[in-house]
C-alpha cells in the first residue's frame, strides 16, 4: 500500500528507497558510535576531540533525517528502529568503555571510512534510477568525506 505517490516507476523507488533505507541505518549508527566515543573519550586532547565528535554525531543525525525523509517523500517509510539499526547496519562495533583520543580517532576514520565506502556503491546504484536521490547521497558523502578528513589529520604527527 502507498500512503505517498510518487512519480517514479515502482522498480525505480524500489530501488532508491532501498538504498535510502540502507543509509539511514548507518548514519543513525554511525551518531550513536561518534555519541559513544564522545561519552567515554579521555586523553592529552580530550577537548578537542570531545567537541569534533559531537559535530560528527550531529552531522549524522541531521543527514538521517534528511534521508528518512527523502524515503517518505518517495512514498517508502523509513525505518529507524534500533533492532532495524543494529540488524542492518554496516558501521563497525565500537568497543566498550574508557577509549582513549587516539582510539577514538581512529574508530571514528575508520566508521566513516566504511559509511563512505558503502555510499559510494549506493550512488551507483540510485544514480541510473533517481537523480535526485543520487545528488542527496552525493552531498552527503561529501560531507562524511570531510569529517573523515578531520579526524584523519588529529592522529597525524
């Protein structure tokens, strides 16, 4: 049943809504590791990295939405449930505990790194079928890109 109409074929919004779906598990993973990290974060650069981690889980978050609702304008409901999350999601595990800033660095390059990787598959798929969810996953690895950058050069000496 559609609640929402939408003017692309149903294979097509299949399609996109898959791969929106698909992203929206991750980023809201992908806030709750960068929230993880932020909550159990010490060492020399503690502040710092404390604040880099909270713009990242922001920047998740607010990328979340935007997705979930780019799905529910496509006519497909988003599902953000936390057994939806922890059963699809492709963000590596954070580990338990204190985690040192060095750590949570690299943690965090590699979360992204992997979010990064799967979108980029994502965009190739949506790209031939809905371009308008193309340039929405594009902006947004654009900006994970970024992130990931930042991260990278705090453990670099």
């Amino acid at each position: 049943m559609h609640v929402i109409n939408n003017s692309l074929p149903q294979g097509d919004r299949e399609t996109a809504g898959a791969a929106l779906q698909a992203t929206l598990a991750d980023l809201l993973d992908l806030t709750l590791v960068a929230k993880q990290a932020h909550w159990n974060l010490y060492g020399p650069r503690f502040r710092s990295v404390h604040v880099q981690l909270d713009e990242a889980a922001t920047l998740a978050r607010d990328h979340a939405d935007t997705v979930a609702e780019r799905a529910a304008a496509l006519g497909v409901s988003p599902d953000g449930r936390a057994a939806t999350i922890a059963g699809t999601s492709g963000v590596p595990a954070f580990p338990s505990g204190w985690t040192r800033d060095t750590d949570a660095v690299e943690a965090l390059v590699h979360a992204l790194s992997t979010v990064i990787e799967r979108l980029r598959q994502r965009i190739s798929e949506v790209g031939p079928v809905d371009v308008v969810t193309e340039d929405l996953l594009i902006g947004l690895t654009a900006d994970l890109e970024k992130q990931s950058w930042m991260f990278q050069a705090e453990n670099r000496v």
